[in-house]
C-alpha cells in the first residue's frame, strides 16, 4: 500500500509572503508526485509533477514544489502569495507497484489580503 | 480548460431512486476514474477503466456500478440511492494511466433525502 499525508488542514498566509503546503508519502520504489489544486464548485486541475531529475519542480501559475527523497517530502511553494490562490490544494503519489494514484487529505490555502 | 464534462452539477433525490451521473470526455483518453470526495474533502477512487468494456472497483467500496461502452462516456449508476451516498462525485481521464496527470470534471454534487 502507499500513502500521502498533508499534515495541515489549512494553511494561512498574508497576501505578498511567502507559502508552503506541506506533502510526505509512502511508496515502493521510485514515486511519480503531483500537486492539484480545487477551487470552490471546481474540479481538480494539475499544477506540477515530479517523475526524475531535478529536485526542484516549475509548475502553473508561479508555483513550484521541492522533492527531497530523504525525507519522503514534496512541499508545495510560491515566493509571494496571491488572494487568487485560495484553494484547496492536494498532494498525491503514484508508484510502479502500486498502480493507482493515492490523494492526500487535502490543505486549505488562505491567502490573507 | 480540461474537456471533460459532468452532469448534472447538482442533484437532490429521494430515497431509493435510480440515479445515473455523467461523465465525457472528447480528450480521447482511455483512461477514465470516479472519485467520492468526502465533505472532509478526502478523495476517495471509486471505480475506474482501462478502456472500451473494463471497469474495476476502486479502493473505496461503494454500491454505484459504472459501464464503459464508449472511450468517451463513462457514467455511473446507483440503483437506488440512500443518504449515506450524499457527497461529491469526480470524473477524470487520463492518458497513458494513473502515472499521468489526470484531467477532472467540475464534479455532481448528490444529495439523497
């Protein structure tokens, strides 16, 4: 089996601050990590994807996200916040062995004007 | 904009009634899922297809049954609803399988009184 856990339920940053959203998983072997993000009445839509090379991940709308294979980590970042990304946001894994996707529980982001 | 539609968006029905829930994509993809996302927001799979006549149950169980007769039409089917089936169901495709990035539908949120 394989898990992700998202330790925080929400998350709460001032407007122009820095953010993080914290991940850790749990897979066999070599995980493919993704970050999705849900706004209200909305699906899910993709936001970055980790699978090989550089640990350090570019995505959609400024945000990027750090894979350290130590620390079973994939933190979710952006250098300044924004109110528009107030959302929920969703780390998940995916492995080989496994075969199907695992979501986290989800992170609430609040962006603070 | 991910082309893959849901309906209905919003549903409320009695106890004990037969409720179909849509979902298309025109994407072409041949991998389609359905997730239940709890109020708590947790995403849970429920079923999900390989393509034209393959479905498989997902890690959730759950009563709804769902047919693959078209790569672009995946809906799913509860025979007769009870409250404890009230939450938000997501579609989503993807090609190549679970490893990629999966495009999601706005979601049909049910209600059964």
């Amino acid at each position: 089996a394989q898990s992700v856990a998202q330790p925080e339920d929400q998350v709460n940053v001032a407007e122009g601050n820095p953010l993080t959203v914290k991940c850790t998983y749990s897979v066999s072997g070599n995980p493919y990590l993704f970050w999705y993000v849900q706004y209200p009445n909305r699906g899910l839509q993709f936001l970055l994807k980790y699978i090989t090379g550089d640990n350090l991940v570019k995505g959609s709308y400024g945000f990027e996200a750090e894979f350290n294979k130590s620390q079973t980590s994939f933190h979710l970042k952006k250098p300044s916040a924004l109110v528009s990304d107030s959302a929920l946001y969703f780390c998940a894994a995916y492995s080989g062995g496994y075969q199907k996707v695992t979501f986290g529980t989800g992170t609430k982001l609040q962006v603070i004007p | 904009e991910a082309d893959i539609y849901q309906t209905p968006r919003y549903l409320v029905i009695g106890t004990g009634k037969k409720i179909t829930l849509e979902c298309s994509q025109t994407m072409g993809h041949d991998k389609m899922y359905w997730y239940q996302q709890d109020p708590g927001m947790e995403l849970h799979l429920i079923h999900y297809s390989y393509g034209v006549n393959s479905t498989e149950k997902g890690d959730l169980s759950s009563e709804s049954t769902v047919s693959r007769i078209r790569t672009e039409h995946f809906p799913l089917t509860l025979e007769s609803a009870r409250p404890s089936h009230t939450s938000q169901y997501l579609c989503a495709s993807s090609v190549g399988g679970a490893k990629n990035i999966q495009y999601f539908g706005a979601g049909t949120r049910l209600s059964v009184l």
